[in-house]
C-alpha cells in the first residue's frame, strides 16, 4: 500500500497561526501526570471514604474501569483517529488530532494529549459513567478508567522515545512501529494488541519477524 509522508526529524510542523492555539497542541510527556494522578487518588479517596466500597470492591471497579480503557483506547484510535473525511475542514480536523502524529512521528511534544484535547474528553467520559453506572460504582471506575489512560499516554510515548530490554514491551513497541511505518490500518491498541487479536486487525506473524 502506498506510505504517507513521514518525517523522520524529530522536530514538527506549525499547526496554528496563533501562537495560543499552537501553545495548546503542544505538552511535555509529564503533564498528563500532574493533572490526572491526583484526580485518580481523590475518587480512589472518594470510593473508599465517602461512598463506603471495600477493597476488594474498590479493585473490582479499578479493573473494571482499567478493562473499559483498552477497548475504547481501540474505537477511539480505529474509528475516530483513523477517520479520513472528504471535506477540506474535515481533513484539517483529522491533521489536527491525528495526522501530525503520523507525519511527524518523534515530535516528542505531540505525543501524549494535550489538556486541551484530554481534559473535555475526560469530563465527557466521566458525565456518560455518572449516566450509565450505579453511584457506588462510579468513583472507583473512573479512577481505573484514567489509570488506563494515563497508562496509554505513557507507553506512547515511551513506543516513539525508549529502549526496552523486556521482550514485552519490545513487542508492543514492535506492534505500534508497524502501525506506523508499515500499515497504518492495522495494529490500532498502543498499550495492548488485545482488541487487535479480537477483531483481527495485527499484524500477520512473518511481516512481524521480518521486521526484528
């Protein structure tokens, strides 16, 4: 299949004329943790104290939550990322959330998402859980949700910027290097090929043992 453009500096691209929305598309790896890890200790704080769970409860809705992550981490990269609409504007909005991604791949301030973009998805995701899950149920969940979150920011951008030793992580770093530099329509989970397996979009084994 024909490759789209990808650069191999590790510098990038000006997305926005204005210095302010520019600022906005760009975030050092660490600051999804300052913003998220105390969040995720004040609902663990809230499912123990204030609603009454148990630990073994409380686990249960971490794991939940966690399990939640990786498929919707799959949907949201597949379906959402991926979708190349036909418009002008369309196309823009796609280069924004995802397509300098992959045209700029090492840009190590485009890897993790920014406050801009995480922070209203979050609110949007915690507003649906309050709808859908019993209150006794929420707080822990979506302390877990966005462990698997940040689990997924982190390895991401430890996929375009570390060396592993652990066969593990070479093998998920392999995963994701393929979803870029082979065949981006397949190879979609970052933190886990899971949902890849289940709904048959890995890679087949010999292009990944041609690939060590």
């Amino acid at each position: 299949m024909p490759k789209n453009y990808i650069s191999n500096d590790a510098g990038s691209t000006r997305m926005f004329k204005s210095d302010f929305l520019e600022s906005l598309s760009k975030v050092h790896y660490s600051v999804p943790l300052f913003i998220y890890v105390p969040v995720i200790i004040v609902f663990i704080y809230r499912s123990l104290a204030v609603v009454g769970n148990s630990i073994p409860r409380l686990f249960l809705y971490l794991g939940a939550g966690l399990f939640i992550w990786t498929i919707t981490e799959y949907i949201l990269h597949r379906f959402i990322f991926h979708y190349v609409p036909k418009s002008g504007w369309g196309l823009r909005l796609h280069f924004i959330f995802h397509g300098v991604h992959h045209d700029y791949p090492r840009d190590a301030k485009r890897l993790v998402m920014p406050p801009s973009a995480s922070i209203p998805l979050a609110l949007l995701f915690y507003f649906l859980f309050t709808w859908l899950l019993p209150g006794t149920m929420i707080d822990a969940f979506f302390a877990g949700f966005l462990a698997g979150y940040l689990t997924y920011d982190m390895m991401h951008y430890a996929m375009h910027h570390a060396n592993f030793r652990s066969p593990i992580m070479k093998a998920i770093k392999q995963h994701h290097m393929l979803h870029h530099y082979a065949d981006a329509s397949k190879g979609y989970g970052v933190s886990s090929s899971l949902w890849d397996l289940i709904f048959r979009t890995t890679f087949p084994p010999k292009k990944q043992e041609s690939s060590h």
